[in-house]
C-alpha cells in the first residue's frame, strides 16, 4: 500500500515521551509544563482530526482504515504514557503530592479526547458510507460509458456492413469489363449480403431502408454474371476452339461467380447449367463425330463377306448372298478365285523356301506379308494378321493407357490403322473426356449431380455406341471383333474404376453387339469345315496346278490356303486366349472343333494323293504349317511374373499335343520312303535270307557283294539326289531339314548294323565293301548338319 500523509505526525509524541524516559533523571516539571504540552498535543491532534474531518476530499476505505489504526494508537500511546508516569509518580513520593491535581487535570483531558475521539469515529463513518455510495456510482457511471462505446462501434459495423458505397455499386452495375477488380468488388457485394441476410440485421429499421437499394443492385449483379457466363460458355462452341485450355485457363478464373448464383440466385445458376450441358453436349457430339469419320477414313478396308474359312464353289450368286450374312474371318477372295491364282513358283530365301501364294510366306519368323506397300505391323491382305502384323495387332492389348490416336499424326505416317485401333482409340478419348468434363463441373459449379454429366456426355456416347454396333454388325475381321472385345472390358474396368458410370451404356451395347457377332464368324467358319469335301478340295487344287510336270508333286509341296488361313485364325485366337484374365469359352471350343474338323479335311484330301511319298509331304507341309504357328505362340508366352491365362495355355498345349504325333509320323515314314527310293536293294540286304552260320551259299555272298559294291561307288550321287527331293517337296526349308536329317540319321544306323548280319564265310570281304560311318557324316554335312556320334538307340 503506498504511503500517505499521516494526520498527527510522530514528533508531537517527544513532549509526552521525555517525561517517561527511564535514561533521564525525574526532575519534578514546572508548575504547568505538562499540562502545557499534554494540552498542545492534545490541541494539534484535534485540530488534524478537524481538519481530515472537514474536507470534501474523497477518501479511499484504506484511508479511513489508516485513521482508525491511527486513533488505536494514539489511544495506546496514551495509556501506556498514564501508565509510565503513574510508576514514576508513585515511586517518587515528593513528586506524589505534586502531580496529584495534574493527574485529575489529565484524566479530564483525556476523557474529553476520547469523546473527541469517537465522534471523529462517528463521522468517519458517515464518510466511509458516503464513499461507498459514490463508488457505486462511479462504476454504475462507468458501465455506461462502455455501454455506450460498444454501441457507437456496433452501430459503426453496422453501416460499415450493410450501407453500399456509391463506389461499389458502380463498378458492380456500370463497369465494362469484368475482371480481378471486378471480382474483389463482388466478394464485397457478397459479405454485405450474407450480413444482411442475418435474422438481428433484417429487423432493424435501416435494413428496411436499405433493403430495395440492396434488392436492385443484386439483381442488376445477377443479370449481369448470367450473361457474362453465359456468353462465355458459347465460345466453347466456336471452330477450333481447345475445350479444355478454355475450361482451365478462362472459366475456372470466375468460378466465383457460379458460387455467388449458387448462393443469391440458384435458379439463374440452374440457367447456366442448362446453357452448359446443352453447349456442351453439341460441342462433344460433333467432336466424337468428326474424331471417329477421320479415324474410319483411315481403318483398314472391309474384306469380302463371301470368304470364310472354306467357301463351296458350288454356290450360286444368288444363295452366296446367305454366306455374306455369315461373317467369314479371312482372306479377300473365294475359294476357286484364290486357288486359281494362289499357287506360283517358289523361290529361295534365307534360309527358307518360301511359297508366294497368297502373297504369304512361310520361314522361321512365321507368316509375313510380301506386299511391300503394306504398312509394318498392320492387317495383311487375307484380313487376318501376319505373324508381324499380328504381333503388332496384339500389343494394342498392353498399350490400353496409352494417349488416344492423333489424327493428323497418322495421315502423316500415310499409314492405315485396324479396326480394333480405331475403337480404341474414341473408347480411351470417351474416358478421359468423361473424366475431365466431370473434373470441371466439379471444380467450376461445385458438387454436381451424376445425371448432368450423363446428359453431357450422352450424344457423343450414343453417336460412339452407334458406330460401334455397326462395325460389329458387318465386321469380317474375327481378329479385330475379339480384340474389340477385350479392349471393352478392359476399359469398361477403368471405367468403373474411375467411377464413370455414364459409360456403362456404351460398353454393354458393344458387348452385346460383339459377343454374338463373334459366334456367328465363328460358327460360320466352323460348318464350313463340317461341310467342306475333301475331293472337291483336292480336285480344285490339282486343277490349279494342272500345268506342272508332276501336278500331284506339285501340289503336295504347297501349303493348301484353307492350311494357311486356318493357321493365321488358329494363330491369332490362342494368342488372345492365352492372355489374361480369362480365355472365351466359347473361342476355346470352336478351336477344338476346328482342329478336329481341319484333322477330316486334310486326311481326307491325303488319301487323294496317288504316291504315298507326295501323302506324306502334303502332311507334313499342312501340319508343319499348323505346328509352326502354335510354337510361335507358346514361345511368345512369357516366363515371368506376367499373368497368363491357364484355360488358354492348356488349350495351346492340347492342340500341340495332338499335332506334334501325327507330324512326327509323318516325317518318319516320308523319310524311310525317300531311302527307299533311292537306296532300295542296299536297305533291304538284312530283310533278306542270311547265312551266319552252317553252310556256304555263294548266291547270297555274291548278291552281298554287289550291292555294297554298288552302294560304295554311287552313295554320294544318290545322298545328293536324296537331298534335292527331299528338299523340293517342301517349300519351308526348316521342315525339309528335319525330314532329310532324319532319313540320314536312318541310313547311318542302318549302315552301323550291317556288319552283324555280313554272311560269315565272306565277312571280311564284305567289310572293306562297307562306307565308314565319318564319310557318310563328311558327306551328309554338305546337305544338313549332323552330329557325329549315333545315339546308343540309334547305333544299335
């Protein structure tokens, strides 16, 4: 507590106190020197108290507090001095007598003190209960002091909040262009609203005068925007005009006053929506048009509808039309048209002997095309890709994420694209323009409704739709109908994954028009192998080749077109279907009744063949064919983590399974029939009487003799002869090989086991008759290469 002036200061008390000291002697006063200064004391304490009491100075409580204590210690001061000099007094009898009347003197004075006393007290009472009074007052003073500020800084928001300057409402409903001022303006405009719009605000008397300035200025604001938005959402219509960079880069900047509308004016925000999905939905129908006119202008062309797998020539014009509606998979032309230009001469390559008809060949790297101008990796001329082409048909299955197809890239490539490439490409623009569009109206009107993006997007899916089942209903190309299979299903689960279900019309429509088009081409390849006839086959091929020196020859040499179109269809189908996640069923089937029926034709067409030699080359060069397709496509199914469809893979494998047997017969009896032929008398010396033991037959060590003597000096000539025949009669040199190594591994291990049935009177003779097995190998290695050991099997 601070220090205050006390009333009666502490040096008045010296008088009083220097009678008591003990340190002093007691010198009997003078005749009213105490009663002198006690008096003086007793005057100045009065007139202090006097004086605090007369002043119209507020005291504080602590103030009268002070007093209180001040007058308790006066009093004790007081006593404690009657005290000491009544010790003092008794304890000094000469001085007892002497002070006898001041001490009556003193006691008198001390009672009218202590009436003095308390009647300070009582007005200090009357003081403190003043105080009192006027501290309730001052605080009662000060409440409303603060009262009356918060009021004035209330009613200050007020108008702040709720008046519109002039400025404001200028650049509102007067300025010409609409920019960033013009935004922050607006956001103003819309804090004034939303303050006025509060419940305390609405029932005061200045919104009621403000209220018709506000509604005029917030409607000229709304008819404003409306228009402002409205005008820039037709120029989204205008020619050239990049959506997107518009959509981000001009609409997005005012997205703030789609949320004003939303707020003040839904319904004039439910104008803008309509003018949008309108604009909009004219502006994607005519892009999609446009997109898919240029993507089919440079689709492959159609094929024939009359081809299938096998085509009666019987048929007459007016029963082919059934066929067309039939849906074949593969090449251009009917079956006698394409017979009767199919075969031509063959010619050498590396490594292979290629047979140019049908403008195919066979090698190692499986079917090619020969057409030069044909662009690489796209369909080849019978429809159905070549082993290139359909690799490169195949990989559109691991390029779904890929950008969609520019046009002006591809007429600038000057190449054509397949079927599948252009569905593709509009299924991937459809995604990721639903997904962008979506993204906008999200982004520019806030949380939007599902049907507003299927009303937008619902012309252009349709016009897509609708193309798409056309396609289907008249595509010839079975390879391009499974592919566009596939890429359906697998956008279809981007889709969903995406939450793009205004899509889900287009990719069931496809489905639904793929699927059974796809059953009726292969149903209609199918009957055709069920019906084909082997002699008509095998006449009408003959007939092709009439012109040859040895047309049976001739003929068994070639790869048969219903071989080789049903090799490029088996191809293709187990190269989809051993692709995951799962394999058609109904694909899966038609392929075994395929290769069962294909099984009929060719051994049907076999039995034809006059010489047992040209049977067995024409099956190897069918099967041959087949078998080299099918190892293409287990060769391209990867060993890694990839995923590979099971039902598929077996399908492949059961097929090879099937093949490999039949084929390997074949080659083993050509090859014996090729020795055979031109090594007769020397292979059939051990299926001749032998004489080992007992006896001597000169007869037979004589026809011994003569043999190995002419076996020893023409083997050579007829190894040479050997190889060109077997050569010659297949056009795929692999194939060719492996016979011809086969019918040489054959006459070795014949040759290696003469010696244990040489006739024993004339064995040694004999021997030095016998080639060496090093100069058969020597020889045989001009032809194809060969190991120089015999397996133990082979050797015996």
């Amino acid at each position: 507590m601070e220090q205050r002036e006390r009333l009666l200061p502490v040096e008045d008390f010296e008088t009083a106190w220097r009678v008591a000291r003990l340190d002093e002697p007691l010198m009997p006063p003078k005749a009213g020197d105490l009663d002198r200064e006690l008096r003086h004391l007793m005057d100045r304490l009065a007139s202090e108290l006097d004086a605090v009491s007369g002043s119209e100075q507020m005291l504080s409580p602590e103030s009268i507090q002070e007093v209180q204590e001040l007058y308790l210690h006066y009093e004790r001061e007081l006593r404690a001095l009657e005290s000491t000099l009544f010790q003092r007094v008794t304890s000094d009898e000469p001085l007892v007598e002497s002070t006898t009347s001041e001490l009556v003197h003193c006691e008198g004075f001390f009672t009218s003190t202590e009436e003095n006393l308390r009647k300070m007290l009582d007005r200090l009472g009357v003081r403190k209960r003043r105080l009192a009074f006027h501290e309730a007052e001052s605080r009662d003073l000060s409440r409303r002091v603060r009262t009356t500020r918060e009021a004035a800084a209330h009613l200050q928001a007020f108008a702040v909040e709720l008046v519109l300057p002039p400025a404001l409402i200028q650049t509102l409903t007067t300025r010409e262009k609409i920019d960033e001022t013009y935004l922050e303006e607006l956001k103003r405009f819309r804090n004034k609203l939303a303050f006025a719009g509060l419940a305390d605000v609405q029932r005061t008397a200045a919104y009621q005068d403000l209220r018709p300035v506000l509604d005029q200025v917030q409607n000229r604001v709304i008819a404003r925007l409306e228009a402002f938005l409205s005008s820039q959402i037709s120029r989204l219509e205008e020619p050239n005009t990049n959506i997107q960079i518009l959509q981000q880069n001009l609409l997005l900047k005012y997205r703030y006053f789609a949320e004003f509308l939303q707020d003040v004016a839904p319904g004039a925000l439910e104008n803008i929506h309509r003018a949008y999905v309108g604009r909009m939905s004219r502006v994607y129908l005519n892009l999609f048009r446009q997109y898919l006119d240029a993507l089919m202008e440079l689709r492959e062309p159609d094929q024939n509808l009359g081809d299938m797998l096998i085509v009666p020539v019987m048929l007459t014009s007016s029963f082919a039309a059934v066929w067309h509606r039939l849906l074949p998979t593969a090449p251009s032309l009917r079956l006698s048209s394409m017979l009767a230009g199919a075969w031509t001469t063959t010619r050498k390559t590396s490594g292979s002997v290629v047979a140019s008809g049908g403008g195919n060949s066979i090698g190692s790297g499986g079917l090619t095309s020969q057409a030069s101008s044909a662009p690489s990796g796209l369909v080849s001329g019978t429809g159905l890709a070549s082993g290139v082409g359909l690799v490169h048909r195949l990989k559109i299955l691991e390029a779904l994420s890929e950008p969609p197809l520019v046009v002006a890239v591809v007429r600038n490539e000057s190449r054509s694209i397949p079927a599948e490439r252009v569905f593709w490409s509009v299924g991937r623009m459809l995604l990721e323009t639903c997904a962008a569009e979506r993204s906008f109206c999200t982004e520019f009107f806030g949380a939007i409704e599902s049907s507003m993006l299927e009303k937008i997007m619902q012309p252009a899916r349709d016009q897509v739709t609708e193309r798409f089942v056309q396609y289907a209903a008249s595509a010839t190309d079975l390879i391009g109908l499974l592919l566009c299979l596939r890429i359906v299903q697998a956008q279809r689960a981007q889709a969903h994954e995406r939450e793009l279900s205004c899509l889900e019309t287009y990719f069931t429509r496809a489905e639904l028009a793929t699927i059974p088009r796809v059953k009726e081409v292969l149903d209609a390849n199918e009957q055709s192998l069920v019906e084909a006839d082997p002699r008509m086959l095998y006449e009408t091929a003959l007939s092709s080749v009439g012109s040859e020196p040895d047309s049976e020859m001739e003929l068994a040499r070639r790869v048969h077109p219903v071989v080789q179109r049903y090799a490029d269809l088996a191809q293709a189908l187990l190269a989809m279907a051993v692709r995951a996640p799962s394999s058609d069923a109904m694909m899966l089937k038609s392929l075994h009744m395929f290769q069962r029926e294909m099984h009929r034709v060719l051994h049907g067409m076999a039995e034809r063949f006059q010489s047992a030699q040209n049977r067995n080359a024409f099956l190897i060069n069918q099967l041959g064919t087949i078998v080299e397709r099918l190892n293409q496509v287990a060769d391209s199914i990867p060993s890694d983590s990839t995923p590979v469809s099971g039902a598929g893979r077996d399908t492949l494998h059961d097929m090879l399974d099937e093949l490999r047997p039949r084929l390997e017969t074949c080659m083993n009896q050509l090859a014996e029939l090729a020795l055979m032929n031109h090594f007769r008398e020397f292979l059939t010396l051990r299926r001749g009487p032998t004489h080992t033991s007992g006896g001597h037959d000169p007869h037979l060590a004589e026809h011994w003799r003569l043999v190995l003597a002419e076996f020893r000096t023409d083997w050579k000539i007829q190894l040479e002869q050997l190889s060109k025949a077997v050569i010659r009669s297949f056009p795929n040199w692999e194939i060719g090989s492996v016979v011809l190594k086969r019918a040489f591994q054959e006459l070795r291990r014949y040759n290696s086991g003469l010696h244990r049935v040489l006739p024993w009177e004339s064995s040694t003779e004999l021997r030095a008759l016998l080639v060496d097995d090093a100069a058969l190998v020597f020889e045989m290695r001009r032809f194809v290469k060969m190991e120089t050991d015999l397996e133990p099997d082979q050797a015996q």
